[in-house]
C-alpha cells in the first residue's frame, strides 16, 4: 500500500498520521564515515545535471559511504546508510582546481548530492522522501562495536555490505552551513542544513569496505570499489538541523 504524505500549511507534513514540522532537528547521532577518490566520469552519471562532481584530484571525485545511527531525531531512532557525491553547481567557482574541493571538504563546506539513502524505518524513510525528495529505501541494517581479534570470523557473515571504521576520538567539529541537492517532482532543489559534533576521529584510509552481495559488488565496480580509503572519520556525537529544501 502506498504512503500517505499530506503537506499543511506552512512548513507542516503528515506522515502515515504524525506531523512533522521544519526545520528538523537531529539532536545525537553517532555516524562513520569513508570517504573515496573514484574516477570523475561514471559519478558524472550519478550527480544533477545542474552540478557537478568536485575534483579532488586530476580525473578524480569523492565520493562517501556514511552509517549514521540516529539516536534522538525529530524523525525517529533509526539507522541510514549514505552513498553521496561531493558537488557544487555549475557555474559556481569550484576554487583552485583540484585542491578546492579537497581542502572544502575538510573545513565541512561541501555541498552533496545522495545516490542511495536506505534506512531501516517506514516512517523517515516516507518523510524524507516526500519532504526533501532523498532517495530513501527501507532496508536491513544494523551497528555493531567488534574487537579486533574477532573480525575474521565476522567477514564470512556479510549478507550484502559493511564498512568498518575506527571508533572514537577527541576531536570537535564546529556547527557548519552546508547543503544538499535532491530532485523533487523533476525540479533541482537545495536543502540548507547546519551539522556539528564531538568524539570526533579523523584518519587517512582507516577504512574496509566488504562487499558480499554480487549486485553490490557490479554497482561499486564503476566506481572502483572497494579499495582504501582516502580517509575515514568517527563522530561519537553529532547534531544537526534540516531546512526546507528550495528549487534550484
């Protein structure tokens, strides 16, 4: 049966008969991020037609794979899986060729374009499909703290996918303005949000990426996953506030 999305006055949304107002407010999440040099021209096929990809590096996007267990969340307690594209639109400046986009994507001002959004409830999975237009799906997915030593054995047990990423850090990441590109009825939209967080661990590489589902291991193959990393990051607590999205 099909989802009811009712939109009120306003800034208001019905889903499946609970409201939602904007913005909404992300109040702890604890995330893991791998972040990816792949080859420019297949996620040309991924990105809007009005953006683009940001070079990192000569023929080469990033591109991440984000787990994000939502704790305390307007929408809910529930866990996300985030395969994005870093963009900027076309004919904004990009900066120094190639090192802009690398050094914006560590002071946390790019811009994203999400492929793939999965989530393991109905409801955001309905909200943020007709609020914002993600690609949300509803899948299987779920957070596990494993120790060193037993992770051979663990390897054999991968249904489809998993990412591994080292746990904790001291770092904080200050609140940051950033934003992400969705279509909505075949319309470019920008959806402003303002992300920070604390217990916060930064590495270059520091994270595997195991594939075990064949239909898995075709889609990664035009990125050139898997491989390592360009580098990985742990947020212990992060936050965060989600805008209307606006057409571009």
């Amino acid at each position: 049966m099909a989802e009811l999305a009712v939109a009120t006055a306003g800034r208001r949304w019905v889903f499946e008969g609970r409201e939602v107002t904007l913005p909404v407010v992300v109040r702890d999440a604890a995330s893991a991020v791998a972040t990816y040099l792949v080859p420019s021209a297949p996620p040309a096929a991924f990105s809007p037609a009005r953006a683009r990809g940001g070079r990192a590096a000569p023929g080469r996007a990033l591109f991440s794979i984000a787990a994000i267990d939502y704790r305390d969340n307007d929408l809910g307690d529930y866990n996300e899986v985030s395969l994005a594209l870093f963009v900027h639109r076309r004919g904004e400046r990009a900066g120094v060729p190639y090192l802009g986009p690398a050094l914006d994507f560590m002071r946390n001002r790019v811009a994203t374009y999400i492929w793939k959004l999965p989530v393991d409830q109905r409801f955001t999975c309905a909200a943020g499909h007709g609020i914002w237009g993600f690609p949300k799906s509803v899948e299987q997915i779920a957070f596990e703290t494993w120790r060193p030593a037993a992770l051979p054995a663990r390897r054999g047990r991968t249904a489809r996918a998993h990412v591994l990423v080292s746990r904790g850090g001291g770092r904080t990441l200050p609140d940051a303005a950033m934003a992400t590109y969705t279509y909505i009825d075949g319309v470019l939209h920008r959806t402003p949000f303002v992300t920070g967080a604390t217990g916060v661990g930064i590495h270059l590489g520091g994270a595997e990426l195991v594939l075990g589902d064949p239909s898995a291991r075709r889609r990664a193959r035009s990125l050139g996953l898997p491989k390592g990393a360009l580098m990985s990051v742990w947020m212990e607590h992060s936050h965060g506030r989600f805008e209307a999205p606006a057409p571009c």
